[in-house]
C-alpha cells in the first residue's frame, strides 16, 4: 500500500501475495522504488533539473533497468500518475451515472480530476503543462487509453443529451465530445499554473465554461433570432 505525504514523497508497505511468483514481487517492487524516487525528486528539484542518474540511484537500480520502465524522463512523470488517474477515471465515469443532464454529468467527471491534481500541484503542473497530448513512450500510450475512456464517457453523455434534446442532434457527438475534452485539458492546465490552485474554484470556473458550451448548443434560437426554417414560413405567407 503506497502514503504520500504534503512533500509529495512516498513510501511502499509489503504487498505479498500468494499470487505473486518471487521474480514478479521483485519487479512490482522495483516499480514502486523507481516511482518513489521520479515523485521526491521531482517535487523536490523540478522536472529541468532532476536526472535520470539520480532516479535510479534513489531507486537502487541501475540506469538501464529504468529504461525497462520508461523510455525517457517524460514517460517517468506517466509511470508516476498512470496507476491513479485510471483510478480517478473509474470512479468519474461510475459518478457521471448518477447524474441526469449533460451539464451534471460533466461537472461529476472533472471534479475528481480537479481534486486529484491538487493533491501535489508541483508534479501535476508538470503532467499537465505540455505533456496532456504528448503520445510518445511505453507509459504514455497507457496515459492516452485512459484519456480515450473519459473521451468515450464524454461521448455517451452527449449521445444521451442529444437523444432528450438538451443539446443539438445535428452534430456530430464525437467531434462534441472532443470540444468538451479540450475546454476541460485548458481549463485543467489553466487552473493549475496558479499559486495555490482552489479545486472549488476551477470547478466553478470550467462550469462557466460548459454553460456557455451548451449554451451555444442549444436547439431553440436565441431571442430576437429567426430560425431559418421560421424565416422560409414567414416568406411563404407574404
């Protein structure tokens, strides 16, 4: 079982398992040590600064077997996050479930998140600063499925929104959904670079922003606005 402390430093309790063979509890621990060490060193020096060198020798293993792990210093910063941003996306995807209009199941999805990231806001700021498309390595093709899971989620609510006419059916629902996700990664990276990012007040902040999306959604015309099928009945009647 992992404790993370305010540092962002972490430790690593037993996790024997009869259905762990010896060689596959010696990499599962190898694995911790290496994330340990990318979260201390990290939070403690910043992304520029800390070196590979340095990782491996906090984490008792030699350069090479790093690279069993992760491909360069980028693909460390997934190592570290993958595990618990698959966790943040079950539990957000099972929380949309509970909500009924689009507008509450998004804010259910990017709560979690916001939440999450606050946690340690000095390694977040380095996942989320220029690494959120990055799609190279062996840890950030993980970081990617999971991405893939909230876009899909995404997609299903406003699938559903369309279908009890929340929002317009002419669109297409992936190219929405993909609108969605992107106002959500800018308002993430946004909130995070500030000094002591509030998750209530992002929160508060990207529910601003979805409003005026499915504002501009909205399939009724806009007061003092004729819709165009209203325009062809009035030109037939004159």
């Amino acid at each position: 079982m992992w404790w993370f402390n305010a540092a962002g430093e972490s430790g690593l309790t037993s996790r024997n398992s009869p259905e762990l063979g010896l060689r596959e509890q010696h990499k599962f621990e190898k694995r911790q040590r290496i994330r340990a060490a990318v979260r201390v060193l990290f939070s403690r020096h910043g992304y520029e600064t800390a070196t590979l060198r340095q990782i491996a020798k906090r984490a008792h293993v030699g350069l090479g077997t790093l690279f069993n792990y992760a491909q360069d210093k980028r693909d460390l910063i997934f190592l570290i996050f993958n595990e618990e941003l698959a966790g943040v996306a079950d539990e957000a995807l099972k929380a949309m479930q509970t909500e009924k209009r689009l507008l509450g199941k998004l804010i259910r999805l990017c709560r979690l998140h916001f939440e999450f990231f606050a946690k340690n806001p000095a390694l977040s700021r380095i996942l989320l600063k220029d690494m959120t498309f990055y799609s190279e390595g062996k840890q950030a093709a993980e970081f990617h499925r999971i991405r893939g899971r909230l876009l899909s989620g995404i997609e299903d609510a406003v699938r559903g929104a369309q279908q009890h006419r929340e929002i317009r059916s002419d669109e297409n629902a992936t190219l929405i959904a993909r609108h969605i996700f992107l106002v959500f990664a800018g308002a993430l990276r946004w909130w995070i670079a500030g000094r002591k990012p509030n998750p209530r007040e992002g929160l508060a902040d990207l529910k601003r922003l979805f409003e005026l999306q499915i504002s501009g959604l909205h399939p009724s015309p806009a007061r003092g606005m004729t819709s165009p099928k209203r325009k062809r009945g009035l030109a037939r009647s004159r």
